[in-house]
C-alpha cells in the first residue's frame, strides 16, 4: 500500500483487519472500510493544506464568539453566515462595520469553516 501511494489505507489496516475478524465481516465491508480510511485521510490532509495556505494567524471558532460585546451583530446574523448559503449560491462575503467589533475574529473563523468544508480562504 506503500508503494500505491496509500498511506490512510496502510494507517488503517491492522486495525480493519482485527476488526474484521472479530465481527466476522464480508470482504466487501473489509475494502469499504479500508477505502473509507484512505479518503478520509486525504480528505483531512486536503484540509490541513487549505488551512495552511490561508494562512491563519489565530484559529477561532464563532462558538466562541462574544455577542455581549459586539451588539452589531445578532446570533441570527452568524447563524446565516455560519451556513455557508452565500459560498454555495457564489456570493461574496463582506465584512464592513467600526475598529473592535469583530470583522477579523469572524472573518479568520469563517475561512476556517471554509476549509473544512472543502474550499481554499484568505483573509
């Protein structure tokens, strides 16, 4: 698996293979499981290289996110921006409002979630 450039698939297969002797599984779920690990490792690393290359100086989430201190913006507002509608329907995001109120902290967490969701970000 080495050699066919299968590293998730290698990471995973003692354990599939202990699994799949115990549960008594069919060769089909045996290589379902194993190229289910591969893409999840590639999936995961593709991830990483997306993250990488926006070069995020902070990882934030919005979860974390303090609506007490920035009244300008409702939890119904973040939830909307949250749902990626506006990436999927190709519409820019912008965000415009006065010093302290949280564009870079929501804008570094949104392009976070971009790249987990299979999308390249900048900030």
């Amino acid at each position: 698996m080495a050699e066919m450039k299968l590293p998730g698939m290698l990471a995973a297969f003692d354990k599939t293979v202990t699994d799949a002797t115990r549960d008594a599984v069919s060769y089909t779920e045996f290589l379902d499981a194993l190229l289910q690990a591969e893409a999840d490792y590639r999936g995961e690393r593709a991830a990483q290289r997306r993250l990488k290359a926006a070069k995020l100086p902070i990882r934030v989430c919005l979860d974390d996110f303090d609506y007490t201190a920035h009244r300008s913006i409702t939890k119904a507002q973040i939830r909307e921006i949250q749902s990626l509608g506006w990436l999927k329907d190709g519409r820019p995001l912008l965000l415009i409002g006065q010093t302290g109120v949280g564009k870079s902290f929501i804008a570094q967490a949104i392009a976070l979630q971009v790249c987990q969701h299979g999308r390249s970000a900048s900030t």
